[in-house]
C-alpha cells in the first residue's frame, strides 16, 4: 500500500537520504528535473537541504508517497515570494522513482498538491516538463494548459539542449 504524507521541514530532514534516493535515481534514468550528472549526489543533497529550508519558512509544502516506510515519490508546491502573486504556486520536482512507476503515484501526487494549493488559497499552478516528456501526458490529462515552448531551455543528462513547455492549471 502507498501512503501519501506532507513532510514537514523536520520530518524531510530526517528523510534526507531517500529524497535524494529518489532524485539521483530519477536523474539516472535520465529525468529532466534539473541535474545533468547523476553521480553528483552531493549537489543533490544540497538541492534537498535548500528544500527544507523553504518548508520551514513556509515558501513551499513537500508531499510524498511511501511504499513500505521507504519514499518513492515527491512532489514540492513553491508559493510565490512576491505580493502580487499570492494567488499563485509552482509546482516542481514530480518525481517518482523508476520502480515505482506506472503505479498512478504522479496522479495522486498531482491531484493531492493541487488539493493542498487550493487549501492555501492559491488559484493559479504553474510548471515547466520537458517537452514530449511522458509527464506532459499526465499534466493535460489533469486539465492543465499549454501556456508555450521555450527551445534550447535545459541541458540532458546526455548534454542535448531541450526545450521546455510551461503549463498552467486554474483551481476553481
């Protein structure tokens, strides 16, 4: 059975390792979630530890699904810092492990941030896939928009310049 948790900035300190378990292995399997080298685990961590500072300011909400008391999914909603987009949240960093896959993890995930963004009062999503990515299906299956393409966005982890898609979903 998947539990499906909100972690706290103390509780993802003490899940360090398995968020970047589940990072470096969706960067393994070439993911385009940010990194580029999926050895680089250090940079990772960071990444993670940058996180839990935003959860424990209040800038971002981390949700997750466990599978046997081990996290094999997140999903991070970032509130907007600036006062004319309290209205407004990113999502970012979908990330299901290559195991877990295939499972409807990223559908519940999605549709439990965009459940927890309504709860916060925010009335606007937005996020950026690569484009063509499997993930893109998902989204417009959701109900989120092609807001456009931008080429030549993010380098892959085979040094190959993708473009990205910027999608947007407004909560009703």
């Amino acid at each position: 059975m998947i539990d499906y948790l909100q972690l706290s900035a103390a509780e993802a300190q003490q899940q360090l390792t398995g968020l970047t378990d589940v990072l470096q292995a969706c960067v393994t399997d070439h993911a385009s979630v940010g990194f580029t080298d999926p050895a680089d685990r250090l940079t990772m961590t960071q990444f993670w530890q940058r996180q839990i500072g935003n959860l424990a300011s209040g800038d971002s909400e981390l949700l997750i699904a466990a599978w046997q008391g081990s996290i094999v999914a997140t999903v991070l909603i970032h509130s907007s810092a600036m006062p004319n987009g309290r209205h407004r949240a990113e999502i970012a960093k979908l990330l299901v492990h290559p195991r877990a896959r295939r499972q409807g993890i990223a559908r519940q995930l999605m549709l439990r941030a965009e459940q927890r963004a309504a709860a916060l009062g925010k009335t606007l999503l937005v996020l950026d896939t690569r484009r063509g990515d499997v993930a893109s299906d998902l989204y417009r299956a959701l109900g989120w928009q092609v807001a456009g393409s931008i080429p030549f966005y993010a380098e892959s982890t085979t040094g190959e310049l993708d473009a990205t898609t910027i999608l947007y979903k407004v909560l009703a």
